[in-house]
C-alpha cells in the first residue's frame, strides 16, 4: 500500500510539474501582441512616443534601463555611469565589453556617441531630441568611456539616459545627419526585428548574443497594429492574438473578470495621462489667456470618464499625476466645478466675439478619439460660448500638425518617459516644447531647471507645486484623465502583469507560454 500511495504522490506531482512547465512544443512557438499603438518611425531620432518606444525598448540598448517599478536607472549596455566631480555636468559611463551589432561589430564609446550626437543634429520635429536640452556635448574617451557634458546641472539625465532617446545604433548602418528610411533595425537589445510592415506587424526573434542587464531573451514575438480598439478588440474575440494591450475598447475593458478562467487580467496604476493642449501663438482663436481660463471652467471630466471611458480612467486635475512625487490638483483648485458664468465673464473681459471658433484635432485610432472629441465639443458649445470645428487625422499627419501649430487645440495621451515629474515638465510646459502649443513662461523654465539640480527627487516637489499653479493659470493645457494599464492574455501566456509599468519599459522578454 504504502508503495502504491508513494507512485501516486509521484504521478500527481508529475502531472503538476508537467502543466506549470513549458511544453517542448512551445518553447519557440510566437506569442502574438496586439495593441493600438503605432511606430512613427524605425530610427529613434525620429520617433517620440509610446509606440516606437515601445518596439525601440525591445530591439534597441540604451547605456541604462529600468528594473520592473524602478525608480533609479540600472546598467545595460554600460557596466556602470556616474557623474563626476561636484555639480552634476559631467557624467560619465564604461560600456561592456561583450556587446556585438547583428553586423558582427563590437560596440564601442564611438557609437555611443554617434547615437546621441544624430538625436540632436538630425532634429527631427516627431524626434526626442528637446529631452536631451542639457546635453551639450558627447566625447569618446577610449573604446569602452563615454562622457556626457552637460549645460547645466541635471540630476534627471540618467533617467533620460534610460529612455528610448538613449538608444544605441550601429553608426555603420544609420546617417549622421538624415532619419533611416528604409524597414530594418540595428541594435542590440535582446530582440532583432525580422520583418516589418508598417500598420500591420513587427516580427520579433530573440537576439542570440544580446548581453546586458537581463540574463536572457524570451519567447518569439509579433507585435500586431491595429487601427482602432475596436478591431484590437475584435482580434482579441476571435483569438487572433494572444495578448491584448494598450488599447482595448473601454466597454471591453469594464466588463473584464479577473476570475475568468480562459483569461489573465492585470490591472495596475499608470501614470499615462490625456491632456487637451492649446495653441498660445499670437493668431490663435486661443492667443488670450482669459479665453483658455474660460475653457477650463467649462471642461467636464467626471462626464469624460464616466461615459466615454466607462470608470477605465480617472479624472486628472493637473500636469503631473498621482503616484508620483510633486502632483497637486492645481485646476480643482483653480476651477472647482463647470460655471458658464465665469466662463462668459472672461470672454467679455477679454473682448472676443462669441462663439470663439477654434478647431480640434485628435489622432484617429488612438482609442476613444471620437467620442471624447465630440463630449467636449458639447461641453464647451451647451453654453453658446465656443463653436469647436473638429477633424480626425492619421497619426503621423496629427503629429505633425501639432507640431507646426496648424491646430487650435488637440488631444494627445503621453506615457511618461521615466519616473520622474521632470517627465511632464520641459516635454509638455517648457519653452520649445515636445506639444508645440508656443507657450513660454521663463518663471516656468527656471523652476525646470531648479528642480533637475537635485539628486534626491523629494525636494524637487516644491519647485512642481509652483510649476502646477502656473500652468493652472496660463492653460497652455487643460488635464483630462489618468489611465490605468490593462493587460489581457490568454490562459497558456503568462507575464503579462510585467509587460508595461510606469517606467517607459515594454518587457515583451516577460512574456512566456505556460
């Protein structure tokens, strides 16, 4: 008996190792990801936003990255960075030594260099190079140093360092001065990009030879773009993906059930926020302070989240949102609640002739750009007060009309690149700004740069409280809501809880089969 009891115990345990392991027949099988996002370019000096990041992270090294929830920056393709000397304006990082392009070349000081040099010479409008407004200059300093020479003090530059801006190329297979056009990539993260076409898919391999902060690749990869949230939504339905993220339809997203056995829900805080930007420029309907304070009073975001967004985002009532260090509710407390009457009070005041006619823009497919379009239309017109004009556009095409200002106001979402509040500081509110509204306060510029010259990020808090009031006031942008990150897979895929965080990073490698 006791033998008979003993293979039983064996066989169970057998059976149970058996269903938490891998299958062989799964090892190299391709988990397929679907999302919303698109890639606005290859080459990461000209493309700054979720989606290309989202890829570079993956394909790309920068010198550092984030652990999963990090806050401080870890050694990749660097075996370590510091800043030398007193005053944060030098900073300097030794690369390993073990690190090869696909081409077979060894990585070197000189592509680090190369890399950060073309971000700021090619400066590109749909590029990251305003991240990098400190940064004066790069040496190589032997095969394996690199230091960065900095403007002024800046204690958030490793976090910049970590960012999709700080990806590495091969200086052999990219111009120095013009963006790569054509479908491939050349880097060393623990991905290479097999094959591409634009819209429609990114076939990931794992890189044999990627060395760096992880200890290993992970399973085959193909990342599937889809228009809208609605055909991600319908993929998803008809099982044509495996994993499901980034953005499924809000009505899809309510009625998830975490306890639903052929599925794997997470559900996390993001620090994903949507803004409704304005154009400040002088000749914009906008121009007037008094007609974007009058804006802000009529703005309602409980409706927003309620009905559009089915209680799948929170409303947002400043620049920077909870979760990280330095948010206020700056605009509750400026403008607590709708009121028409003070709205028409400062139209007056200002002399405008009623309606104000301005036109809004919003990327189209980019999740609910419709709906919420056309509730804030209705918002700001129940009064009488504004007639809003609006107009979807590709993304690309919606990108580079902001940025040339040719819209009166847009809706744009923005994943914090690190996190740090310096993220939603220069990018959104700075002179020369990533969002192009032509707003400039040099009060608001000189709390940015008193805020990067400390180390310890705590007691930069006061200097975004500041930033936060002013921004309340001026309205270059009106906060709309805070996402939440969802992720949905089925049964067999696991890891999906560590695919995205607040940290920029999207971890394909952490997908696995079950």
């Amino acid at each position: 008996m006791r033998i008979l009891v003993t293979l039983l115990v064996l066989a169970v345990v057998g059976i149970g190792g058996w269903q938490l392991l891998p299958s062989q027949g799964n090892k190299n099988r391709t988990i397929r990801v679907g999302t919303t996002d698109a890639i606005t370019s290859l080459d990461p000096a000209g493309a700054y936003d979720a989606g290309s990041w989202a890829l570079f992270s993956n394909v790309f090294q920068s010198l550092l990255t984030f652990e999963p929830d990090g806050v401080e920056p870890v050694p990749d393709a660097a075996k370590s960075c510091s800043f030398q000397g007193g005053g944060l304006k030098t900073y300097q990082c030794t690369l390993r030594d073990d690190i090869t392009f696909p081409s077979g070349r060894r990585m070197s000081a000189e592509d680090v260099k190369y890399s950060f040099d073309r971000v700021k010479k090619i400066n590109s409008d749909l590029g990251p190079a305003s991240l990098f407004s400190t940064l004066a200059s790069v040496t190589a300093d032997s095969a394996t140093t690199v230091t960065f020479h900095l403007s002024s003090s800046d204690a958030t530059f490793p976090l910049k360092v970590a960012t999709g801006a700080g990806s590495i190329v091969d200086k052999d297979k990219y111009p120095a001065d013009a963006l790569r056009k054509d479908s491939g990539v050349d880097g060393t993260g623990p991905y290479t990009l097999s094959s591409y076409t634009k819209d429609e898919r990114a076939d990931l391999a794992p890189y044999a030879r990627y060395k760096g902060y992880l200890s290993g690749t992970g399973r085959p990869v193909e990342l599937r773009y889809y228009d809208d949230s609605e055909k991600l939504a319908g993929a998803w339905k008809a099982k044509q993906v495996d994993v499901a993220t980034r953005t499924l339809p809000p009505t899809v997203l309510s009625e998830l059930n975490p306890s639903d056995p052929n599925q794997r829900v997470a559900e996390s805080d993001s620090s994903e926020t949507r803004n409704l930007y304005l154009n400040t420029r002088a000749g914009s309907p906008l121009h007037d302070v008094r007609v974007r304070r009058a804006m802000a009073w009529l703005v309602n975001r409980e409706e927003l989240s309620a009905t559009v967004y089915h209680g799948t985002v929170d409303p947002l009532y400043s620049l920077i949102p909870t979760g990280i260090t330095g948010h206020t509710t700056s605009f509750f407390d400026t403008y607590a609640t709708q009121s028409a009457k003070k709205a028409r009070e400062l139209l007056t005041e200002a002399g405008v002739t009623l309606p104000v006619r301005f036109t809004f823009g919003y990327g189209k497919g980019r999740g609910q750009g419709v709906q919420e379009a056309a509730l804030l239309k209705k918002q700001l017109e129940a009064s009488g007060l504004f007639k809003v004009d609006v107009q979807g556009y590709e993304w690309t095409d919606f990108q580079k009309r902001w940025a040339a200002g040719k819209m009166d106001a847009w809706a744009v979402g923005w994943v914090a690149d690190y996190p740090d509040a310096d993220t939603f500081g220069a990018a959104l509110v700075g002179t020369g700004s990533t969002m192009s509204t032509g707003y400039s306060n040099k009060a608001v510029d000189s709390l940015i740069l008193d805020s990067q010259q400390y180390p310890d990020r705590s007691r930069a808090a006061a200097d975004f409280r500041e930033i936060q009031a002013d921004v309340a006031s001026d309205v270059p942008l009106i906060p709309l809501w805070q996402a939440k990150e969802y992720v949905v897979s089925i049964e067999d895929v696991g890891g999906g809880q560590y695919l995205t965080d607040g940290t920029g990073v999207f971890r394909l490698w952490r997908l696995n089969w079950i």
